[in-house]
C-alpha cells in the first residue's frame, strides 16, 4: 500500500498528446476520399496508442515512442515504411527524440535497416553516452541493442519511388527550390505532457526526396526538429529542414516561452513566420508545461491531431479545419 502510494504523482495533471504526420500542399482538389479516410484513421490509431500509455499513467516518453511506432510502420507517412528516397534511390531516415525531465536527448541519422528509429533514437539517449549517431555507426548499434533489423525494401513504396523519378525529372531551373513543398510532406512528430506533468518530444522522417548523400536535415537536430524541457515546452517540427537548423525552430519556441511568457500559440506562430520569412515552409505542434498547446503551419494543409484526458480526440488534415 505504502509503495502505491509513494508512486502516486503529489499532483495528478491532465495528459495530453498532439501529433503530426508531415506538412505540405496537402489540398482537399489533390486527395481523395479514400486516402483522405485513410490518413484520418491512422492519425487516430496513432493517437490512441500514445492516448493508452499516458491514460494508464505511462511516461510521455514512452507514449511519444508508441505513437511514433504506429506512424513509423504506415505508409502513408515520410518515415520508417513509407520514407522517401535519396538522389541515390536509397532510403536514409533520421529521428530523435527528448525527456523533458532531465534534457535527455538521443538522436539518429542516416539509419537504414531499423524498423523504427525512433527507438534506436531513444537507445542512444538511455544505452550510449552520446546525443546522436549517425550511419553505419548508428547502424552497427541498432545491431549491438538487439533493435529490430529490417531489409531495405521494408521502407519502399512505389508511391515514394515514382515521387522520386518525378524529382530526377524536374525542370532543372527549380533545383534551387529546398522547400520542394511536392517533394517532402509526411515526416512523423508527437508531443506529450503526463500526468505527472513531464513533457517529451519525438519526430521521425525519412527526410525529403532526392537528398544528397549524407545530408541530415532537422528532425534528427536537437533544437531544430525536437525539443522538450519541463521549464517551457515540448516541440515536433516538420518542413523544409534546412531553414528549421537555421532558426534553431524547437529550441526558439521553447525560449520565447520560457523567457516572453508566451504562450505555445504565440511562440509558435512566431517562429514559424520567421523561418518563412528565411524561405523556410512547414509546421509545429507544441505542448506547453502547463498543458496548453498548439499546432501553426504555413502550408496549405498538415496531418495533425490531438487527444487529451480532458476532451475528444480530433484529427485534421487541411488549413480550413
Ligand atoms: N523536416 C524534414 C527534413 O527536412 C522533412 C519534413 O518534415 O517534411 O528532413
């Protein structure tokens, strides 16, 4: 009983989850009902397998993981299964993830044959002494770690291969386009507060199609694409990765919070104006320490949801909604 008691949180706060799965021109003239339909429902199971650990009383780390396993596995979705493909035609993928407790972070990038990165992301962070890892060594880890192999082929799609062959095509006057908008939409994020009010964040991708050898975007980018620290805030971004390095966007938000006062809404909407004015499109979702929280895209849609104990799930694709 004593034991039982000693693990009851002094003060049980409200959970709460908010994921996304990537933005870009997702416009309503360009989906169809099927996918549409497709895209919600697994949003949703995405959420409620993060909803099922946070409602039992689990960790926002763990349920960050979870969540990130369901979108990892769906094809659907710019990462694990599904990710887009190198210049090289191969699939690259980066991920992190962050305790918002302690500012543990553990990050991965250019991983091939893990199933789910953000787990090796998160044995970085628990079984090295390292922040991040990168390539064959993060590979030979994953190996060392007992984390689920998988063949190369597991990742491809023919939908992310012809997207490729569109990209080789292109009119070569656009190479100067990074924002690419066609070309990179579906990275994975989730962000959570638990009930004993720790925040963690998480973002997964395979990056964004016809990348160069070697070239690591933000999601992987402690500060960039994930940050979470209990004092502020907990941040997934998703966009045109090389813009969100510049404006360190995660770390930003978290700082206009913890150092204006703003709240998540404020912040976010911030920084995402001032990464666009750098030529940088994209999005963010953001959970604040007291469990407020946000998302703000300047694309024309973002697969996004959220769920909370206090109120129903909801998901959402396009701006208007
Ligand atoms: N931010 C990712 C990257 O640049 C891509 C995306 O979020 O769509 O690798």
């Amino acid at each position: 009983m004593a034991a039982a008691f000693l693990s009851t949180p002094a003060m049980a706060q409200d959970w709460r989850l908010v994921i996304h799965g990537g933005a870009g021109t997702i416009a309503r003239d360009r989906m169809t009902p099927e996918r549409d339909a497709e895209i919600r429902a697994a949003l949703t199971q995405a959420l409620e397998a993060g909803s099922a650990v946070l409602a039992d009383g689990g960790s926002a780390l763990d349920a960050v993981e979870a969540t990130i396993h369901v979108l990892e596995d769906d094809p659907n979705f710019n990462a694990g299964r599904g990710a887009v493909f190198t210049a090289e035609g191969r699939n690259e993928l980066d991920a992190s993830i962050m305790d918002g407790r302690d500012r543990r972070a553990g990050a991965v990038a250019g991983v091939t044959a893990t199933r789910h990165p953000i787990s090796l992301a998160r044995a970085v962070m628990d079984h090295s002494p390292h922040v991040m890892m990168a390539s064959e060594g993060a590979n030979l880890f994953s190996r060392e770690q007992g984390l689920e192999q998988v063949d190369p082929s597991w990742f491809r799609t023919d939908e992310r291969w012809e997207q490729l062959q569109r990209w080789l095509a292109r009119d070569r006057a656009d190479a100067s386009d990074l924002s690419g908008a066609d070309y990179k939409y579906g990275t994975v994020g989730a962000v959570a507060i638990d009930m004993e009010g720790n925040l963690a964040a998480g973002t997964s991708t395979g990056g964004t199609t016809g990348k160069l050898y070697g070239r690591v975007g933000d999601s992987p980018i402690i500060g960039a694409g994930t940050y979470a620290d209990n004092r502020a805030c907990a941040v997934s971004a998703t966009g045109a990765g090389e813009f969100y390095i510049r404006e360190g966007v995660a770390h930003e938000i978290c700082a206009r919070i913890r150092f204006l006062g703003e709240t998540p809404q404020q912040a976010a909407d911030f920084v995402q104006t001032e990464t666009l004015a750098l030529g940088g499109d994209g999005g963010v979702i953001v959970v604040g320490a007291d469990g407020s929280w946000a998302w703000s895209f300047n694309t024309a849609g973002m697969y996004r949801g959220m769920a909370a104990a206090d109120s129903a799930p909801q998901v959402a694709i396009y701006g208007d909604e």
